[in-house]
C-alpha cells in the first residue's frame, strides 16, 4: 500500500526527516511512534501530499505522492492531530461539506453520513453546532468526516490528543473495526500504550531517523532482560528474600521486591513455591519488558522527556 523510499526533508532550522525508509502492506494497522518533534506529522504531510520531500519517493498503491498527485489522495482518509471542522455549524452540515469535496453522490453521502456519526456514537447530536461539542466529541466527528468517501487507506495524526477517555475508547473501539473490514492505518502516537493496544507492526522514530521497526515480539526482542518479577511487600512476603533469590536476583525496594529471573525459572515452580509459603498469588505482578523500556533502551531517554 504505502513504500516510503530514503526521504529526506529539511527546514530552515531543523532537518525533520533524514533517509526514512518504511513500508505499510495492505490492511495493516501500522504506528509510527515516537515524541514530540520526531517527524511524525511532517511524514503525514508528505503521505498525503501536502509537502514534497527533498530527496527520495514516496509510493501509494504504486503511484508517486506529490503535490500534484490528486489520484493517491482520494485514496486517503486523513485524521489530523489539528482539528479541521466548522465550529459555527451543525455536525451534519459538516459531512455534508466535506462529502462533497470528494464529489459523494448525495444518495450515497446521506447513507455514510448516518453510517459514520452512529459508528462515533454523534447520530443524535448531528444537529447541534460544533461549537457545543466536548473536545472528544470533536475528535470523534473529525474520524467520521475522513471517512466519508471510503478510502483504503487512513492516516491518524495524534487522533486522541486531548481526549477523554470515554472519546479515546471510542475512537479506539472505531479504528479496530475499520481495520478488521479491510482499512489499512498509520497511526502515529507518542503514547506507548496506544501503539501496543491498536498496532499490529510499529516503527519507532526519534529525531527524524527509524531507529526500529517490527512486530511487537520482534521489538522487544532487541532488549537485554526478559520478564521481571514483581511481589507486593506485606507481612507475608517481607523477610522471605532468601526465598526469592532461588529464582533469580532480588531487588528489594520501598513498596515491593523485585525479582529477575534467572534462565533456570520456571512460572509453574515459582508459584508452588509461592502457595507452600502461604503468600497469596494477588501479591504477584508479572511484568514483561514494554516499549517504554524498549524506548528508553534505544535512545537512554525516556519517550516524553
């Protein structure tokens, strides 16, 4: 669907995206994470061709993106992190508006009108004006309007910056449907918990260059620890280090112990020893290495410092 080929693009001040090569296959759910300033959204804009790069290509269904390229953009819904609708006017005016940039048959863009807002539960607030809306709300109709003249391919911009929670689940909830009937999606997030929810593949961008790219598994893969061990400090489980230390290294910390295990430890011993020692397995938190620390590994900072 999408092959983006050593781009490069400069500004005056900064070099936004240096040699960025990557490519999203048909139907997949694809993130592009990384933080504030890493060339998330200046790579949106040269995928949906609102800016040229400076040197390398990039491929849409086969055709080059450019400026002037208006077949690859009537092939993209575009969800951007900047709210683009009419504050002063209904919501159903709105995907009235935007339906006929893309010249929607009106029969056809009544039925998707109605299709959309229920799909981002605003049906019964299609005629109050924008200007009423809650931000989430906001967010939620702005994904309906991308989606009028049913695109293959959606870019979500940051679509859930600001957005409270019941929003986020929605747009959430939205986006895996859309994708299981065949939409593919970039996604780009500096939330790491939103790209491991909704995201099949991930790149992790930082500072305008792909520093990783993969399957979640495959990501995580790249760090040097497997899974740690978490136990809940209380009168059952203080002063049973000793215990502990069996399977692997021992951290002992304010509020809880922290085990490492080593390449002996086995899941099923751990907790027969667990139960025999009278401790309840509740105290017990497995943690398996995250993106967080995946980023944090790659780059020796943190994502959103």
């Amino acid at each position: 669907m999408i092959e983006v080929q050593n781009i490069t693009k400069k500004f005056p001040t900064v070099t936004a995206l240096d040699g960025v090569s990557l490519e999203v296959r048909d139907g997949e759910f694809f993130g592009l994470l990384g933080p504030n300033g890493a060339g998330k959204s200046t790579l949106m804009n040269l995928l949906v061709g609102y800016l040229d790069p400076d040197a390398g290509r990039i491929l849409i269904g086969g055709e080059t993106v450019t400026r002037n390229t208006l077949s690859t953009r009537r092939m993209i819904g575009l969800v951007p992190q900047s709210l683009a609708l009419y504050d002063d006017i209904p919501a159903q005016e709105n995907m009235e508006i935007f339906g006929s940039f893309f010249h929607v048959e009106s029969r056809v863009l009544k039925e998707r009108i109605k299709e959309r807002l229920e799909a981002v539960q605003l049906y019964d607030r299609r005629k109050d004006k924008v200007k009423t809306f809650s931000g989430g709300m906001k967010r939620r109709l702005n994904l309906a309007a991308s989606l009028l003249h049913d695109p293959p391919l959606l870019l979500c911009d940051e679509p859930t910056v600001g957005v409270d929670p019941q929003s986020r689940n929605a747009i959430f909830d939205y986006l895996v449907a859309l994708n299981k009937h065949g939409k593919t999606i970039v996604y780009t997030t500096h939330y790491m918990e939103e790209a491991e929810r909704l995201c099949s593949r991930i790149a992790i961008i930082d500072s305008g260059t792909i520093i990783a790219e993969g399957i979640l598994d495959q990501l995580l893969e790249k760090l040097t620890y497997d899974e740690s061990v978490s136990i809940t400090k209380n009168a059952s489980t203080v002063g049973k280090l000793d215990l502990f230390k069996q399977f692997g290294a021992v951290i002992d910390e304010n509020d809880r112990i922290e085990l490492k295990p080593d390449k002996r430890f086995r899941l099923s011993a751990f907790f027969d020893c667990i139960e025999q020692n009278g401790i309840n397995p509740r105290f017990i938190e497995l943690r398996k290495p995250t993106l967080e620390a995946l980023f944090l590994h790659l780059t020796g900072r943190r994502l959103r410092d």
